[in-house]
C-alpha cells in the first residue's frame, strides 16, 4: 500500500427556481383582438402557460457520504470508493394539468426524494517504462432514488405526457423518481391477448407502471497510451436500466412507415387470443383495414417502449507533442487528431439514438423526432508560449 486515506462530509444547501420571479404571476398585452384592439394575457415561462405559486419555498438538499481512496505498488493501482446518501424536501417540480383550465402546467413544491448511491473509480497502470505507458481508469456509479413523499393526500403525479396522452411520467410515492406508465394490451392468465369483439381491437389495460426514465447506472472507460512523443486516448461510456418511449416509432407504425406494419398486406393480418368472456377469439383482419388496425396500435404504450441501454465510443484523440527546443517564443506545442461521437458500440434501439430526449427537465424517458447526436471530427493545434 502506497497511500491510504478515509474521509466524510455533511451538507445542507437551498436552492431556489432558475427564474426569480416566477412566483409572481404577470401578464402581457397581445394584438389581435375585435378591430386590432390589444389582448391581455398570462405570460408563459418558456412558451408554456403556468401556474404560479406565491408561496413557493426553496427546495432544501441535505447530503453525507463516507469514501475511501487508496493506491497500491507505488501509485500504479489505485481504488476510490464513495457511499452517498441525499434527501431533498420541497422539490420544484413542474406538473401538467388540464388544458381546459387555460394552462399547461402548474409550479408545486413536492415533498421528500431520497438519493442513495455508490460511485467508483479504479485506476491502473499495467505497462510504464521509458518510452511507452498505458493507463486505464474505470468509474461506474450507482444511484437509488426514491420519491418518500409528495404534497398532502397524493400519491403519484403526472410530471409530462406524450402526445396523444399514449406515455406518462409520474412521480410516484415509494417508486423511484420519474417513472414511465403507459398501457398495455390485456392478457389473460395464460398470456393471451383479450380481444375486444365489438371492435375487433385488443383491449387496452389500465394505466400501470412500465420502467424509469433515469437510467440508475453509468460508467466510463479511459483508456490513455504513450509513446515517445504520440499519446493515444480512447473514451468508453455507457447507460443501463432506464427505457424511453419512442414517439417517432408511433407515428411511423400509424403511417405505415414501420416495419412492424409489413406483415398483413399481401392476404390481410391473422390475428387471435381470448375473449373477455374466455372463449377462443381470431380472425382475419382484410387488407382495407390494416390502416385502422395499426393506427390503433398507438394505446398500447408498451409496442413503443424500449430498453435505453447504451455503450458509446464517446471520444478518440491522437496526440503528438512537437520537440520544441532553444525556442525563445514557444514553450511547447501538440497537434491533435480528434473524434468524438464517432461510433455507437451497443444499443437496443433501431429507429434513433437511445441518449435522445425532448426535454432536459424531469421528465425523462420520451424520444420525439430527435436528431441524433452529432458525430465530428477535427484537428487541433496548442501553442504555449
């Protein structure tokens, strides 16, 4: 053992909305009223119309976590363990309402979240001699989030929806924060699909939880190699165990545009399960009606849910240190070759990018026609004078 060290640390801290003044409700003056005459409306919050609070009160974060860090065989291994644990009361959060009320949204402190988790980080160095070296680094990190309570007398809250109302995002007591819920198609006990035989249609279960939003895990892998002058660096990431609702995937199946909808078009789609009664159900869906029977595919949330899992080759840089020598200008310079983005190693979505998202707020686990991150590459010259 080269070095050993323990440490601990307890916070509190507050924070507040990132608009001050947004407990104040405030309205403005529009054109287009009867002959031109200006309007006056509520003023929306990044082009959404909400529900103010006056009494709205800073969220409180309260944080401890113990850790050790420690290096083996003269600095070459080295372990950095973390534990956390985080309650936060009074959480802002925006949630949706009825639009008949004339807003979107309304502002609302939230109970108590609880955050609970474990970061690592291993570093090593396998291979150092003269002129070459390699350096790994490995950190994952876990996290267990839980909503412990939220405003009096309710136990789960609509934090988004897709749209068409086919995908929520609840905060739900007990469960961990922003989960998925959505629809199903009803099954019986032995697993077959309950047809509706008025409409032909599977019938649609109640409203249940189907996954989170936020994926609880990560990690990263470093990779850094050396040679005289050139030095290569190559970065490893990934996200596992949260799922996200696919809204393009929607609208492709309705228009006819996935391949999910290929099978039926030549003889008509075979369908068959139960009925609501238990008896045998099947029939042959006719050709001229496979529109309607794929557009109708969108109330089952689950068809469009996906497992968000992904590992990315996030970066590569190749790196050569010029010999900059009896220089009176210069102190060093590197010319670097640099990609980033350049590959998605490991994913379990076809149609997009499973890192993709609509929002940046809460509300995690929705795609809706993103574009995928950008892949670019470039050369980069430092002069240190």
């Amino acid at each position: 053992m080269s070095f050993a060290k323990a440490r601990a640390s307890w916070a509190q801290v507050g924070a507040g909305s990132v608009d001050p003044f947004i407990t104040n409700q405030s309205y403005g003056l529009v054109q287009g009223g009867h002959d031109g005459r200006p309007l006056q409306q509520v003023t929306q919050y990044n082009g959404v119309n909400l529900i103010t609070n006056a009494s709205l009160r800073p969220l409180t974060s309260t944080t401890y976590e113990v850790g050790i860090d420690a290096k083996f065989f003269n600095n070459r291994l080295g372990i950095d363990l973390t534990y956390y644990d985080r309650k936060t009361t009074d959480d802002i959060v925006r949630t949706t309402v009825s639009r008949a009320s004339g807003y979107n949204e309304a502002l609302l402190n939230v109970g108590a979240l609880s955050n609970r988790g474990v970061e690592a980080l291993i570093t090593y160095n396998p291979i150092k001699n003269k002129n070459f070296s390699w350096n790994v680094s490995y950190n994952m990190a876990y996290n267990r989030s839980e909503v412990m309570q939220l405003v009096p007398g309710v136990n789960t809250l609509e934090l988004a929806s897709s749209v068409g109302g086919w995908a929520f995002v609840h905060h739900q007591v007990g469960r961990p924060f922003g989960v998925i819920k959505g629809y199903t198609m009803d099954r019986d006990a032995n697993g077959n699909v309950i047809f509706n035989t008025a409409t032909g249609y599977p019938q649609r279960s109640v409203l249940k939880e189907l996954g989170q939003g936020v994926p609880p895990w990560t990690m990263g892998l470093n990779n850094t190699f050396t040679y005289k002058n050139f030095s290569l660096d190559v970065l490893i990431d990934g996200k596992f165990g949260n799922k996200i609702f696919s809204t393009m995937d929607v609208y492709a199946t309705r228009f006819g545009l996935h391949q999910m909808t290929l099978p039926g078009r030549e003889n008509g789609l075979p369908v068959s399960g139960v009925t609501p009664q238990g008896d045998s159900y099947s029939r042959t869906v006719p050709v001229k009606d496979l529109r309607l029977y794929y557009d109708n595919l969108k109330n089952y949330t689950d068809l469009f849910l996906y497992d968000a899992s992904f590992v990315k080759l996030r970066q590569i840089v190749l790196n050569y240190a010029i010999p900059v020598k009896n220089s009176k200008i210069f102190r060093g310079a590197s010319v670097s070759l640099v990609a980033r983005n350049p590959f998605i190693l490991y994913k379990k979505t076809d149609n997009f990018d499973p890192e993709a998202s609509y929002t940046n707020s809460n509300a995690q686990g929705f795609e809706a026609f993103a574009l995928p991150r950008t892949r670019s590459m470039g050369v980069n010259l430092m002069l240190k004078f």
